[in-house]
C-alpha cells in the first residue's frame, strides 16, 4: 500500500469505513486514466481495483463495492 501512495499518480486517499480508497490519475492529452485501489485497513491488503476514463465513475464503483462488502 505505502508503495503505491509514493508513486506520482497518487491524488488522495479516502476513508471509508473499515476500508481505504486510494485514487490515482494517469493524465494525458488525449484522455486521463483514472484507478482506485480498495484496502482493508486492519491488514492493509489489496481487495479490488477499478479503472476507467471518469474519475467520478470509478470512485462511485469502489464506494458502491465498499457498501456491498460491509
């Protein structure tokens, strides 16, 4: 996880629960590529991942999953 918060695509991350959302962005001219990345806090694994062209979008998918799995 500390790996992936160090790399430039880091935006941010959110606390959602028992879990944390990392967003990162990949911009470039002719489309951005967005990612968020689902760990557990407790064991800071890796649960999912989600991608896309909308940064909106694949925040909504990685907050709809997190409310699924609680």
């Amino acid at each position: 996880m500390q790996r992936l918060r160090n790399l430039p695509s880091f935006q941010r991350s959110i606390d959602h629960g028992q879990y944390v959302i990392e967003l990162h962005a990949w911009p470039s001219p002719e489309i951005a590529s967005f990612a968020t990345f689902i760990y557990e806090k407790a064991a800071e694994r890796l649960l999912r991942h989600f991608t896309g062209s909308d940064e909106n979008e694949v925040l909504r998918k990685a907050r709809v999953w997190c409310e699924k799995i609680s």
